[in-house]
C-alpha cells in the first residue's frame, strides 16, 4: 500500500479520536439543552474552571491568592499540601455541584420562562463571569496538568503498523492521551446512558426534557433535576478539560473548545447524546481530512472554519440536524 | 402633564406620520442634535474622543445594524465582526485602489459591499432557524477572518498582513491617519451615525420594518398573509450588514488607523455588538444607542476605578472586569430582559402622568 494512501488511514484515525475529544464538550451541552432548552454557552469556561480548580486543589493553591496578596499586602501563594489525584477529582466535582447549585438558585430560578435567546444571553453573560472568577481564584498562568495520564506517541501501535507501507513509512503515530481519552469517552457515554434509561432520576430527567409541565404535575421536582443536569454537564466539563487540559495545559484558550463543538452540535442536533458523538466523529473526520487532502491547497490553517461549514451544508437538508428533534412549527 | 399628545392636532398627513409626534420628543431630539454637533466638536480632546465617543458612536451604527437583524427580523447572528471586517477591507481596498475620490463615497461604498456579501452569508437562514442559525453565522465569522489572513490580495500583499488606512481629506481636513483630530474623528462618525439613525428609523417604521416584525414573530403566518421571506430575510441581512460595514470601515479607517483582522475582528468582537443589542434592547434603535453607550463606558468606568483609584495591577482589574461585566450582564437580563429601551419606554409613560403617580 502507498505511504499517501497509509497516512490518509492515520489523519482519519486521529480525526475519529480528536472527533472523540469534541464530543465530550458537545455531551454537556446536549444535557443541559434537553433537560432545560437553555443552550449553556459557558460550557467551555466551565471546563476551564473545573481543570483549574482540580490543578488548583492538587498543588495546594491558596484561592484568590493574587487579591488577598493585593489588599493585605501578603505573600501567600501555596498551603503547602499536595493532594492526591483521585480525592482532588471528588472535591472538585463537590466544586461543580455547588456551582450547579448556586447557578440554578441566583440565575435561572429567575429566567424561568424567558425567551430562548435571553437564556442565551444569560449563559454568555455567566461565561464571561466564570472566566474572571477562575482568574481571580486560581490566576490567569498557564498550569500543568499532571494525573499521571500516559502521554506521547503509541510506540506499539507505531511498531505495528510500521511494516504495512514501505521501507520509508514509520508506523502510525497515535497518541497515548487520545486513545485513553476515547476510553474515558466511551464510558462515560456508556454510563450516561445507563443513568438516564435504568435509573429513577434518569427518568425524571427525561421526563423533564420532554415537557415541563407534565413532569411536574406527576410530581418531579424541576429545581432537583435542574441542579442534577447541571452537575452532570459540570462532571462532562471537569473530564473534557482534564482530557484537553492534559494535552495542552490549563490556559484560557480551554474555553475556546466549547467553539469547537458547536459544529459538532449543529451536525447532531441539540438534543441527541448519539448525535454528539456522531457528530463529533463526522466533524473530526472532516477537519482532519479536508486540512490534510485540500488544505495545503488554500494555503492552510483550515481547521478554523471548515468544521462550521461542514456542518452547515448538512444543516441546508437536515435543518434540525442528523439526530435531532425534528422541528415542527404550528401557526 | 407636558408629554402627551392631547391638545396637540396635526394638521396635516406629514405632521401626523412623523417619527416623534410628541413635541417633547421632538424638542429633546433637536437639543441632542444641537448639543452633538455645534457643542461637543468644541470642547472635545483627545482622551474622550478615542476612549469614549468614538467607539461610541462606531459601535452604535453597527448595534443599529444588529439590531435590524436580531431585534426587528429575529434571525440572530453571530458574523457581526467578519462583516465589519469586510467594511473594513473594502473601504482599504477602494481607499488604496481610487485614491481620489472622496473616502465618504469609500465608506458608503463599502457598506454597500458589505450588504452584498451579508446577503450572501444570510442565505442559510431561509433553511435554517434560531439558535441553528446562530452557529451557522459562526461559519462566516471564522470563514471571513481566515479568507483575508490567508489571501494576500486584501492586505494588498503587505508583508506584516495588516491594513492601515493611508492620509485622507474630507474639505481639506485630515480625517484618517496620524494628523486627525479628536473634533474630525468625532464630527465623521456623528455623520454617518445620524444618516444611519434616520435611515434605521424610517425603514423600521414603513413596510419593510412590518415585514421584518412579521418574520420575527412568526416566519409561517407571515408568508401566509403575503411577506416574501426570501426577500424579507435577505433585505434583512443586507440592510443590516449594510450598516455593519459602514461601521468596519469607519472603525478601521477613523478609529484605529491599522487593522490585525484576526484579533480585532474576531468573535469577542461579534458577542460585544450582540450584547450591545441585547441590553441596550432588541427591536429599538434607541436601544442600539443606549446599549453601545453602556457597554463602552463600562470597561472605562471600571478601568479607572480599579488602576486609577484602587491602585490595583492591570491584570487583576481586567479580571474583575470580566467578573462585574458577567454579572452586569446576568442582572439586567435577569431584572429588565428587553433592555434599556424598555426602562425608558417605561419612565415614558411614568412622564406622561406626571405628577401623578397612576
């Protein structure tokens, strides 16, 4: 086999993993958006502040260092403790419950009923909140994430595959961290599906994506659900910026991945889990492809765009997406 | 007791179709005129023309633009700086290429440049509705701002890829470039903007602004009693590109001087003239105003606050910039949805009663 046709087989396996990645970010969207049809732009801050707050309890970070260090003229910066990963991981998933909570009672409580777009507005508005607040708290410097996750290139995958092409080909390279990550993904989905189709509050969360006013009148309590799907995009959000954050560090350009799934969103509708991960796979597929056949073509760097129109020619035969809810509208 | 119409008879079909029909809206609107144009030209330096007014009166045309597409049509777009961008370009295109005719006849030109490529990108919406076309907007956000990274035709093959405005006269006095000043930048945008403002006003009063609320409210019903949606929606979309490219192009030509089309055009850039339309109030054109008022001076507010006042380091106060302005946000949504325009249709009808309470 030629060494071109080989190194079109690896950029769609990277492109199937990195389409992996990108539907861990969709997944937290596409909860929120069912169970409570508010569309949570902050989705990706909120997985920039949940790898911040874990590297943040793992080293022992004094939050609002910088501020108290302002006003009191103190130099602290360190408790001096390290703490190991997987209680780090559990006290921040208590950080992003609280915060579900805290969200749910000061923000939508009060929305109940607006338009889709002020919820729109209002999730934006949180994003930028929650971006200067994880400064405040943890500071705006580049961190590292280390949880021990294997990271560089697969040198058995590498070994492998490396006789298929000619003397010249050096085997695939696939990066350790994507493939854990697939795994991480894979159950995830897995468990997420279990909760929402085996277990009593999984139900209800389905019965509140359905229709609110059914759901409460057999007797479910909308705020509990709220607060529970919120927790839920909180723990996808915490596990997408480990992942993301793993691979390249802890910044504020994490936020911007929540950019990155929109195309995914788009291509799957909003309201379908599966539709994330096709999506996600069909977007990382695409990008990947289009950048290695055309883009040195065009001069490159295409990655930028081509997922939103990829995933807007589909939108112009599918309007509501490959999965989702067909749109019906009445007059 | 002053602010109604009773007692007051028009006389004839012009008085009675103008746009403030009650004279002290109409005596308020001349005292801004007046006070804008023969007032501040005088007594403005340079320190609140770039820090304050110009953007002020920049990002009003473009939130005037927005405001057409998300507030008086419905259809929410998040390509408002790549069409700003294409204002720009084209103005530096026609600006470099024409170099003797006037750069107001640039600026409206580049608008209408601007119209054609947002009708283009708003035929999507005839398929494509809601948040699905916010998302679909996002594709010619990121196509544009590559397309005039990586073509170096735009840049007129510029080594460093930025544009910058060359030295132009409006009746001899510099306007663009490094010998303008503050009363020139300022006097230029309040131009365009009161030409924008009326023309906004006057199209969102007659049919076209009917048919747009029409779409708005409800796209089926309205092409069942005889809106063309196709035309609808794309007029939508290149009258209010239209005015989101004049505003590029002023922004880059009178504002800036000089243009990274990726940093000052990107997306931050599309969210903060959709949140100038979303405060400031969707469907008012005085909303457009009051939005971009608030949304320029706020960054300012606090930035003299924390530096100036507090003593505090740079990046901490940008911090809490983000913070205050996220929670500005979240409050006014949260306390006045439809925005500032309805705070002031509100103590409008409050002055009606006056001095009684109800």
């Amino acid at each position: 086999m030629s060494a071109d046709f080989l190194y079109g087989i690896e950029v769609v396996l990277n492109g199937l993993m990195a389409g992996v990645m990108y539907a861990l970010v969709a997944l937290g969207f596409v909860l929120i958006f069912k169970a409570s049809g508010i569309f949570n732009f902050a989705q990706g801050v909120m997985a920039l502040f949940a790898a911040l707050t874990l590297v943040g309890i793992m080293e022992g970070q004094v939050p609002f260092s910088h501020l108290i260090n302002e006003i009191f003229g103190t130099e602290i910066h360190h408790f001096g403790w390290h703490v190991p990963a997987l209680l780090a991981i559990s006290l921040t998933l208590l950080v992003m419950v609280a915060f579900a909570w805290a969200v749910q009672r000061f923000l939508f409580k009060h929305l109940v009923g607006q338009e889709p777009i002020i919820l729109f507005m209002a999730t934006i508005g949180l994003a930028y909140f929650l971006e200067g607040f994880g400064d405040l708290m943890w500071g705006s410097n580049i961190k590292t994430l280390n949880l021990g996750l294997p990271q560089g290139g697969s040198r058995v995958i590498e070994d492998m595959t490396a006789k298929l092409g000619g003397d010249d080909f050096y085997g695939f390279f696939i990066d350790k961290l994507d493939m854990v990550a697939t795994l991480v993904a894979i159950v995830l989905v897995l468990s997420l599906i279990c909760f929402s189709q085996y277990t009593k509050q999984g139900r209800a969360m389905r019965a509140v994506a359905d229709d609110h006013q059914a759901a409460l009148s057999v007797g479910i309590s909308l705020n509990f659900i709220w607060i529970l799907v919120w927790s839920l995009a909180g723990l996808v959000a915490l596990v997408a910026g480990v992942m993301w954050g793993a691979k390249s560090g802890v910044q504020f350009s994490l936020s911007l991945i929540a950019l990155k799934a929109l195309p995914v969103l788009m291509l799957g509708g909003f309201t379908s889990i599966p539709g994330a991960i096709v999506g996600g796979l069909i977007i990382g597929v695409g990008e990947k492809l289009f950048e290695y056949t055309i883009g040195p073509m065009v001069g490159g760097a295409t990655e930028n765009w081509f997922a939103y129109v990829l995933a807007l020619m589909f939108l112009v035969f599918r309007p509501q997406g490959l999965f989702g809810e067909k749109i019906i509208e009445r007059v | 007791m002053f602010y109604r119409e009773a007692g007051d008879f028009k006389t004839s079909y012009d008085a009675d179709s103008q746009t403030f029909p009650i004279a002290f809206d109409r005596y308020r609107y001349w005292v801004v005129l007046a006070v804008a144009f023969l007032v501040i030209p005088f007594v403005i330096n340079d320190y609140w023309a770039n820090a304050l007014l110009v953007p002020f009166l920049i990002y009003a045309i473009a939130a005037i633009g927005l405001n057409i597409l998300t507030g008086y049509c419905g259809q929410v777009s998040l390509g408002t700086g790549a069409f700003m961008a294409v204002g720009a370009y084209a103005c530096y295109k026609l600006m470099t290429a024409f170099p003797d005719i006037s750069i107001l006849i640039h600026i409206i030109l580049a608008g209408g440049i601007t119209a054609l490529v947002g009708a283009a990108f708003g035929l999507p919406s005839l398929r494509i509705k809601g948040f699905y076309l916010a998302v679909a907007t996002l594709a010619a956000q990121f196509f544009l701002v590559w397309l005039f990274n990586k073509v170096p035709w735009f840049y007129n093959n510029s080594a460093s890829g930025q544009i910058s405005a060359p030295e132009r006269f409006v009746f001899g006095i510099p306007v663009t470039g490094p010998n303008t000043e503050a009363w020139a930048m300022y006097l230029i945008c309040l131009v365009f903007v009161t030409g924008s403002a009326i023309i906004a006003r006057n199209m969102t009063r007659g049919s076209m602004g009917r048919k747009w609320m029409a779409i708005r409210d409800m796209d089926i019903a309205a092409e069942i009693i005889g809106v063309n949606p196709l035309r609808a929606k794309l007029s939508a979309f290149a009258v209010s590109s239209f005015f989101i490219g004049i505003s590029g192009a002023l922004f880059f030509a009178v504002y800036l001087g000089a243009v990274e089309v990726g940093e000052v055009f990107g997306i931050n850039k599309s969210f903060l003239v959709l949140f100038m339309v979303i405060i400031g109030g969707l469907g008012s054109i005085f909303g457009a105003f009051a939005g971009a008022a608030f949304l320029v001076c706020l960054p300012v507010v606090l930035k003299l606050i924390g530096v100036d006042l507090l003593g505090w380091p740079p990046d901490l106060v940008a911090h809490f910039q983000l913070v205050i302005i996220g929670l500005m946000i979240m409050f006014f949504l949260i306390k006045e949805p439809h925005g500032l325009a309805q705070l002031w249709r509100v103590a409008k009808e409050k002055l009606r009663l006056w001095p009684f309470p109800y």
